[in-house]
C-alpha cells in the first residue's frame, strides 16, 4: 500500500480521534461484502500493563537498533524506546505517525513496507507487531521483502512478527471466503480489505494471514527461519533469526 492521502486515511483518522479522547469504532471491509466493526484503535493506543502475555515476551527480545514496521500508534515502538532501544517507527498514515510523535517516539518516517531500503540503516530487529506479518500480502512479495530486509538487518538480527492462524475458525462466511481464494490460485488467507471510519475509506490492500507451516514455507530459502513460537491461539508470534 502506497502512502496514505488524508480522505484515504481512514485508520489513523480513527486512532487520532481515540487518541483526544472520543469513542470511536473503525469498519473494516473484506472485498466479499463482509463487515466487522472493530475497537482496533483503543488497542492500538494500549498500554504494557494490558498486552496479553505473549506480547510481553516478544519484546523482551527485541535488541540493538530496531525497525517497527507499521507502528500504528507506537504502543510498542514507545515501550521498546523507553527501554533505551534505538528505535524506527514506520508506517503509511500521516495521521497514526502523528499520533505516534504527540505519545514521545522520537524517529518516525512515512514509509510503506516496499519502500524500506538500505537508506534507512542497518538494523538488529524488525518488528511487525499487531498481525503486521500480513503487510507482506502475498506469497511472493514476502520472499521480496524477507531477502531485502536480509541486506539491511546485521548477522545475528531478529524479525518478531505476529500474525493469526487463518484455519482456526469455524465460521461459515470465513471458510467459504478460504476456499474462494483457493480457486482463484491465492493463499487461503490472503485478504482484501479497506478500513472505513466517517468519511474517510482506506484503498482496497492485500493483507496476509497464515498458519505457522505456511509462515515456514514462505521463509524457505530467503535467508530466515523460525526459532520460537508464541501463542495466544489463534493469535501467534513468530521470532524469526536471520541465517
């Protein structure tokens, strides 16, 4: 996703309006006619005290010089700052990076996940927290990225990536959109979506989630591998060690 024009920046509209205080609800729109209104920007704007346990574990291992790949509203950018990290926010909504600055984070850019390049630096970790996995969108622009960020991460680097196990569910209108992307040659969990909130509508975006045999296959051969799992099924994060 390219970045975000304000009339398209539905999401961080959403979290600024959180952010000073008013009660909001986002809508996110799968391309099959599918709805669900979500209290996505009250979590993005969470504090430690009220992350679920495997959250907490996975950023006790960030380390060094870290990128936060869609860092929202900086809830783990922030954390991983005040723990003396050196730490680069990024993310295509103009309005969520303003929200994340007026919170304290200190190194932000408007970037998308296809424009991080070796201009940004080397880093230790990349994290993609809040099922950020799935700015990946696809198959194939995964192993892109994964081989990109492996010319711009030091030897021993981290990804910590959290996605949701897309099979754990027994809903019918879930299943059958599974299978619908299974017919047309995608990944069963390769979503379509747009964020809708007021007058603001997000462009249409891929958005990937998978199991953890499909986040292995993906990583296969890029140069990373998977080292631990934790899990708040069918939520999971994934510490991925460079090769």
């Amino acid at each position: 996703m390219s970045i975000l024009k304000d009339h398209e920046d539905a999401q961080g509209h959403a979290i600024y309006d959180r952010w000073k205080g008013k009660e909001v609800r986002e809508i996110i729109e799968r391309e099959d006619g599918y709805l669900d209104a979500t209290d996505g920007p009250e979590q993005y704007l969470s504090e430690y005290k009220d992350w679920p346990l495997h959250e907490k574990k996975a950023m006790k291992l960030a380390k060094g010089k870290v990128l936060d790949i869609g860092s929202g509203a900086g809830r783990h950018a922030i954390y991983l700052q005040n723990k003396g990290l050196d730490v680069l926010g990024i993310d295509n909504s103009p309005m969520a990076l303003k929200v994340a600055k007026e919170r304290g984070l200190k190194k932000t850019k408007l970037l998308s996940i296809t424009q991080i390049t070796s201009k940004l630096g080397k880093f230790d970790t990349i994290t993609m927290m809040g099922h950020n996995f799935g700015l990946f969108s696809n198959f194939k622009r995964a192993r892109w990225l994964l081989k990109r960020f492996h010319s711009i991460t030091t030897n021993d680097a981290l990804i910590i990536a959290e996605t949701l196990d897309i099979y754990d569910t027994d809903k019918p209108g879930h299943l059958w959109y599974q299978e619908y992307n299974r017919k047309r040659g995608k990944m069963s969990g390769q979503l379509k979506l747009r964020v809708r909130y007021k007058k603001y509508i997000n462009p249409w975006f891929e958005y990937l989630m998978v199991s953890k045999e499909e986040m292995e296959e993906i990583l296969d051969g890029t140069g990373w591998k998977v080292v631990k799992y934790l899990d708040h099924l069918p939520h999971y994060i994934a510490i991925i060690k460079k090769e």
